[in-house]
C-alpha cells in the first residue's frame, strides 16, 4: 500500500505541467544580470574585435543567449513547441560560441607557434 502511494505522488509530480510552476525571483534577476552584462559586453572597447567577423559573431551570439534566457525566465511560454525550439537555439548558439572559441585558439596558437 505504502509502495502504491510513493508511486502515484512520483506520477503525478512528473506530470505536472512545467508552466504551471512559478519561475523563482532569483532566476529572474539573474537572466536580467545575464542580459544587462551582455549588453556592456557588447558596447565595452575592452571587448576585443580586433578580428571584425569572430568579434561580432562573439557578440551576437551572447546577446540572443541573454535575450533567449530572458525572454524563458520572464515569459513562460505555454507552447510546448516554442520551448523545445527555443531550448534548440540556446543550445546550438552555444555550439556555435564554443567553435569559433575552439577555432580561434588554435588559430592564435598557430600564429605564436612560428
């Protein structure tokens, strides 16, 4: 009886709809600091794009990550579709991030290598 019990709560709290639960404050303040650094990232003259194509794609690609997680932690979005594709997007942006990372390093490596 005990067993029966602990499976049906299990059940019920892995088909409870995710848009149903409340996004917690923190995760709210935190996509807007995630979107805020993003935006200084952008306009700083620190930023390093001294290479115009890599620095721009660098920069693009973390502001629609910001403004993607921004616009999950504000606006649950009750389409299931339009989740998943918007979980697809950050994730291939952070593909992306991680190439051009990965081949500019080597790059950069080959350059101070002669």
């Amino acid at each position: 009886m005990e067993k029966e019990k602990i499976i049906t709560e299990l059940k019920n709290t892995l088909e409870k709809k995710t848009d149903d639960l409340p996004v917690p404050t923190w995760k709210k303040v935190l996509s807007i600091l995630f979107l805020v650094l993003a935006i200084v990232y952008d306009v700083s003259p620190f930023d390093g794009d001294a290479i115009p194509v890599v620095g721009w794609i660098d920069d693009i690609s973390i502001t629609m990550l910001a403004f993607l997680n921004f616009l999950e932690q504000f606006f649950q979005v009750k389409n299931e579709t339009l989740n998943r594709f918007l979980g697809v997007i950050k994730k291939g942006l952070v593909v992306i991030l991680l190439i051009f990372a990965i081949a500019f390093g080597l790059i950069l490596y080959g350059c101070l290598k002669k």
